[in-house]
C-alpha cells in the first residue's frame, strides 16, 4: 500500500507540474490539457446558466483563473502527501514521537510548501529531508509564478478591452467607422489609428496566445467586447480595401496589417471557435456609404470581393457567437 501511496503522489505531482510548467511559460503551447478541460467545461456551464442570469458570464475569466490556480495547488499538495505516506517514518513528530496520521501528513505538506516550517514536525533524516526542500522549492515556484502569471493575464484583459472601446469609439459598424473618418475628400486621417490598431493588434494575438484564458474574460459592457470590436474593424477594412476608389482610399499597408493583425488573433483561439461558422455574417451595405456622398467602387464589383472573404468572416462570426454578443 505504502508503494501505491508513493507512485500516486508521484503521478499528481507530475501531472500538477506539468500543467502548470505549460500554462504559465510554453507561449507558444496555450494551456496544459487539465487547465484547458476545466476551462472548456466552466464556460460552457455558465453560458447554460446566463440565459437565466445574464451577468453570471462577467465572472467567467475570475472564476477559471482561480480554479487554474486552485487545481495546481490541490494537485502538488496532495502528490507531495501521497509521497510522504510512501514510508510511515517519512516524518516525524517532535511533540510525542506518536505515529502520523493523515491529517498530520497534510498539515506538513501544506506549510512545507508555503515554506512556514514551523518545527512542530520534521522530515527522517536522508531522503526525506531532501523531498522536504523540493517540496518547499516547488510551493515557492507555484507561488511566485502564478502571482506573475495572474497579473500579466489582468493587464492584457485591460489592454484588450481598451482596444475594443477605441475601435467602438469610432463607431457601432464597420460602415459607421468609414463613413466617419471621411475628411472632405479622402480617408487619410484613419492612417495613424490604423497605425495604431495594427501594432495593438499585434500585441493582443502575442498575448492571447500566451493567455488563452483571455478568451474567458467576457464584458458586461459591449463596447468593450473584443470580438464585435474586431468584426466591426475587419468590415471597415474591407469596405476601405474593396469598396473606396484607389485614390480615396488610406494606406493600403496599413490596412493589410491590420488584416493581417486580425486574422492572427482569429488563429490564436481553439479549434471550435477558429473554424468557420454555419451561418453567414449580414452583408456589408455599401449603398449606406454611397447615400452619404462617398466615393465607391460598383456594387457588383465589392460584392465579388466581400465573397472571397466569406470563410475569414464566418470565422470571425463564429468568435462574436462564442463571446455570447450579436454581430455589429
């Protein structure tokens, strides 16, 4: 019994570990398959339980954060346990030299790993001693990580939302967005926050693949939603890259990399949400544009266009539903 105490604590501890170890420094791995199950599983319970209560899914992104961090604590505590019940004399107690029990083993594994160390019990000299000082090492590396790897996650979601309300700010659609950039003749005043936008985006795909429990942190305030706010800038970029006269139209780089910087946030979700949606998004209506006096191209020639992007804006679409929002 002592043997399949031993190599169960061994197992959770390496399960914990390496769950931990992938979150937190594999950028480019997403997050460890245990993290990633729970995740999955929390957020599809709370879009259940939002029909009912709709501010429930503002809690979604606090909540598998702290049961990420809960389960990688739970899982070292307890494997460092099991391995202390390997040997009845791993430990010992300096108050009655009594035998250990259970409750006893837990107490020292969890202030040895919290490095309290308050001498009431001590490890057997040897081996154990040595278990004693990885264990404390890997309470402090949980510790310290998780601390970092909390706040890093805290300050993308602000980044993120801010992005999403500075793209809101320019207006509610893609077709508001180009209609009020217009500057007399040409749309050159939307180059620097396309400028803007394209190295933000850059950032939020480098950090959504280090944190894809980002994709978790949902809004209660829609103009900060990262998702419609994306649709709505993708669909101004087309209207802009496929619809505006060459000669009206802004930096055509610019307008690429902000393409490019969205189809890389798109890449950086599960394989559920990066696939292309059934449905098909609400055609974009250049007829608005051309109504406010804008420069277009014909019709028949954007709508050829838009069609080649049909699978890029399914994806897009099928990120909006997942977010629980509706398409700008």
């Amino acid at each position: 019994m002592e043997l399949f105490y031993l190599l169960l604590g061994i197992f959770l501890l390496a399960v914990g570990i390496l769950d931990f170890l992938w979150t937190t420094l594999w950028v480019d791995g997403g997050v460890g398959p245990l993290t990633k199950r729970m995740a999955s599983i929390t957020w599809k319970i709370l879009k259940r339980l939002t029909k009912k209560v709709p501010t429930i899914l503002s809690l979604s992104g606090p909540l598998i954060l702290t049961l990420t961090i809960t389960i990688w604590v739970l899982l070292i505590w307890m494997g460092w346990t099991f391995v202390y019940a390997g040997s009845g004399t791993s430990i010992t107690d300096t108050t009655d030299n009594q035998p250990i029990s259970w409750v006893e083993r837990i107490y020292y594994t969890g202030y040895t790993i919290i490095t309290l160390g308050n001498g009431e019990y001590t490890p057997k000299e040897g081996g154990w001693q040595i278990a004693s000082i990885l264990a404390s090492g890997t309470g402090m590396l949980l510790i310290t990580m998780s601390v970092t790897y909390i706040l890093s996650v805290i300050n993308s979601v602000t980044q993120q939302r801010s992005f999403a309300d500075s793209v809101t700010a320019m207006g509610e659609s893609g077709v508001e967005i180009v209609k009020n950039s217009w500057k007399r003749k040409d749309f050159r005043n939307a180059d620097l926050l396309m400028n803007s936008f394209a190295s933000q985006l850059s950032s939020l795909a480098d950090q959504k693949m280090a944190y894809p429990i980002l994709q978790y942190y949902y809004s209660e305030n829609s103009r900060k939603a990262i998702a419609p706010a994306l649709a709505r800038l993708d669909d101004a970029v087309t209207i802009w890259q496929f619809g505006i006269p060459e000669e009206s139209v802004p930096n055509q780089l610019l307008l690429q990399q902000v393409r490019s910087g969205i189809v890389s946030y798109l890449d950086t979700f599960e394989e559920n949400v990066g696939n292309a949606s059934d449905d098909s998004p609400p055609s974009i209506d250049l007829v608005e544009i051309q109504t406010a006096h804008l420069p277009v191209v014909s019709l028949e020639a954007f709508e050829e266009e838009v069609a080649a992007l049909e699978d890029h804006r399914r994806k897009l679409l099928q990120l909006v539903q997942e977010e629980d929002r509706e398409w700008p």
